[in-house]
C-alpha cells in the first residue's frame, strides 16, 4: 500500500497490468488478487472489476483468515457501489449482500479488529444502531485504543443525544491521538451540540494551528493561497474570533450534532451519524475531498472553515460566517460543500436568488448532494415556485431513504400548495 501511495495517476493502469502477470505467474496467492481489488477500488474507480476479484480470491481462499480478508474488501466493493446507487430496489440488494460479507467476514475472525469495526459502521449506516453498539464494543475489546471505533462510538452516543458521553469518548481518543484532524472536528461539533460555542471555537482554532505546523512549511509553493484569514483566526493574542455573547450560549443549547440531520432515537437521531461517518471510514470510502498530494492538505484547511461557517451560522454572526466561506471557496473552489454552504448563509440573509445559484452551482458539481437538493427546494418554496420546490424536495426524497429532512420540507410545501 506504501508503494501505491507513492504512485502517481499516470502509473496505475501500469500497475494493474503488474498486478495480472504476478497472478498469473502465482494464481494460488491471493494477496496478489486482494492488491489488485484494492486498487481497482481506490485508484482506478473500477469497482466492478474489483468486486470479481474478490469473489475470485474467496473461492480461492483455503484458510478461515484469507476467507476473512477476502470477504471484508468485498464487502467495501459493495458498499462503494451502494454509495453511488440511487434505485430502491438496488439499494436494499446491495445493502443485504454488504451486510452479509462483513457479516461473513466477521464470523470467519472474530478477533479482527478491523472486520467488527467495518461491521458496526454498515449497520450504524444503517440505522441499526444497537446491533452497531454491540460491534463496536467488541471491536474496542479487541484493541481498546483504535482510533476509528472510539470515533463511531463518540458518534453513536452522539445519535442517541447523549452528547456528555459521546465528548468524554472523543477526548479519550484525543488523549491517545492528539493530533487527528477527524477527532478535533467531531470534538468540536459535539462541543456546538452542548452550547459550548466558544470552547468549539477554540478547538477549531487548535486544528487550524495544527494544520500550519503540519502543512504550511511543507506548501511553499502556494503558501499565499486563500485571503489571510488563516492568520488572523490563529493569532495566539487574538480572541475576536470567540461569541462573546452569553445569551449565544443558550438559544443554541438543544441544537443537533448536525444541523440537517434529525433528533429522534433510532430515525431521525441516527442520520446525525451519517456526515461524521464518511471521516472515521475515510480509509475506504470515496470522498470530495482528494487523499494525496498538496490539494489535500488544502481541502483538511477548507473542511475545518466550512465547520467555523457552520457555527457561526447557528450563531447568527452571517458576516463571520460569509468570511469562512470565502475562505475556503478560494482554497477549494470546486467543492459543492462550499457553494452549499454559501448558499446557507445566503438563504439566512434573505437573499433567495444569490442562495439558488449557490445551491444549483452545487448540484452541478455533485448532483446526488441531498442538503442542497433540500435548501434548493425550500429556497424555491421562499421564492413563491411552490411546483419547482415540490419537484426538487420529490428529488431529494428519491435519492435515498436514508434523509428525512427532505421530506418534512416537501410536506411543507405540498400543505402550503393545498391552500
């Protein structure tokens, strides 16, 4: 994995050729069959082709171990192509048989850190979230300081409303993984979720530091990019960036984990897992931002600018906010979670027709991105395009069952239709 870390774009059409000469000169090694799925998966978006090299290396497979590992990058196959399917029928196929690879892939090593852990993501994904309890518990068991199932369990307490115990969890990984971008974030927005505005502004403050002593030395070349308002936010003698205001603190004491995700157990509670979900299983699911290289390193600066316009939007401070996401459009021009977010602080101004451009500018870079669907449609529905604002909320509906917000906003509308 260090070697195709290593590569470059142009190589891995090469390296898959490798990689079928090696299998052909040892077709009894599987590693070689697991190698190429990975990249297949990974580097070459071919997820089909790795999917029947899976398949092939369990057929292949004669220990209970190899069957294991076949299983469990087989069961990442089918979760790649369940991110990407939007037809209901195809969904529910697809989560049955990832279901029951890592199913599988479990009971084959039941001492695998690794497949309990994968386990309990799919059924947290899944709303089952006590079934996902149980695996992340025996996950930790097994090794009690992995990074990912401390996360997942942070954020199924966190699903539950029990936010006091989902943030003594994060600060327990915290205090084994310091300096983990994943962990800071979710500290964050858990601190936010209690109406500890200020203490969550300072955690992002921490990772902003932490990004500078990690990167900025490292990215000579374009050190300038953004406004400067990297700088002045981690001015060690700065505190303007804090919400002074106590009153702050409290009209924003029963906010969720994240705001477009529901609060009840077991439905609406469970969606505030999904968005934190894609961090803690980054090692295998695909994701807007890129994994290697400069632009990297940039895209982790403009996630943490985009969570700082997140809470200054529930705070009200839209100017705050507006300079956060002018902050991370200039890094990242090109992410939907950008110009989405711009559109937030626009449709909260009252200013419908720049926050529609924003939402569809979104929709055109990933048209599957449901919370623009569903602020497209209830800024249509501001608007007075009560038929526009159905259509795109039916949208937003169809594109996965896994969302409810949608549907409260198109029940809205439809009832303001009647009238």
């Amino acid at each position: 994995m260090l070697v195709f870390d290593s590569l470059t774009p142009a190589v891995f059409d090469r390296a898959n050729v490798v990689l079928k000469e090696c299998h052909r000169l040892m077709p009894s090694n599987n590693t070689i069959l697991l190698l190429q799925a990975d990249l297949c998966y990974e580097k070459l978006h071919l997820v089909d082709d790795g999917i029947a090299l899976c398949e092939k290396a369990v057929d292949n497979s004669d220990t209970t171990i190899g069957k294991s590992k076949a299983y469990l990058l087989l069961a990442t196959g089918y979760s790649y192509k369940l991110a990407e399917c939007r037809v209901k029928s195809e969904r529910e196929l697809l989560e049955k048989k990832a279901y029951d690879a890592y199913n599988k892939s479990y009971s084959l090593d039941s001492y695998s850190v690794e497949s309990a852990y994968r386990l309990a993501l799919h059924l947290a994904q899944q709303r089952r979230l006590t079934e996902a309890f149980r695996c992340t518990r025996q996950a930790l068991r097994l090794q009690p300081g992995h990074m990912n199932s401390l996360a997942l369990l942070s954020l199924l307490f966190s699903a539950e409303k029990n936010y006091e115990r989902a943030l003594e969890v994060i600060k327990i990984a915290l205090a084994e993984y310091p300096d983990t971008f994943s962990l800071l974030l979710i500290k964050s927005r858990l601190e936010n979720s209690l109406g500890l505005f200020n203490q969550s502004l300072i955690t992002c403050s921490n990772m902003l530091r932490l990004w500078k002593k990690e990167y900025q030395n490292t990215l000579e070349i374009e050190k300038n990019r953004g406004t400067g308002l990297l700088e002045r936010f981690t001015d060690s003698g700065s505190k303007a960036f804090l919400l002074v205001s106590n009153t702050a603190d409290t009209d924003f004491s029963h906010a969720g984990l994240f705001e477009s995700k529901g609060s009840v157990r077991e439905s609406v509670a469970a969606s505030k897992v999904e968005k934190a979900l894609s961090e803690v299983a980054s090692s295998y699911q695909s994701s807007v931002w890129p994994r290697l290289g400069p632009q990297y390193s940039w895209s982790v600066q403009a996630q943490i600018w985009l969570h700082l316009a997140e809470i200054y939007l529930e705070a009200s401070k839209t100017k705050e906010a507006h300079d956060c996401v002018d902050e991370a459009m200039t890094i990242c021009p090109l992410s939907h979670l950008a110009s989405y977010m711009k559109g937030r602080v626009l449709e909260v101004e009252q200013k419908y027709s720049e926050a529609k451009s924003c939402f569809e500018a979104a929709l055109c870079i990933n048209p599957y991105h449901v919370k623009s669907m569903a602020y497209l449609g209830k800024t249509l529905h501001s608007m007075g395009h009560s038929k526009l604002a159905e259509k795109m909320l039916r949208d937003a509906v169809n594109v996965t069952r896994q969302r409810i917000r949608p549907g409260k906003k198109l029940g809205l509308v439809l009832e303001v239709s009647r009238v």
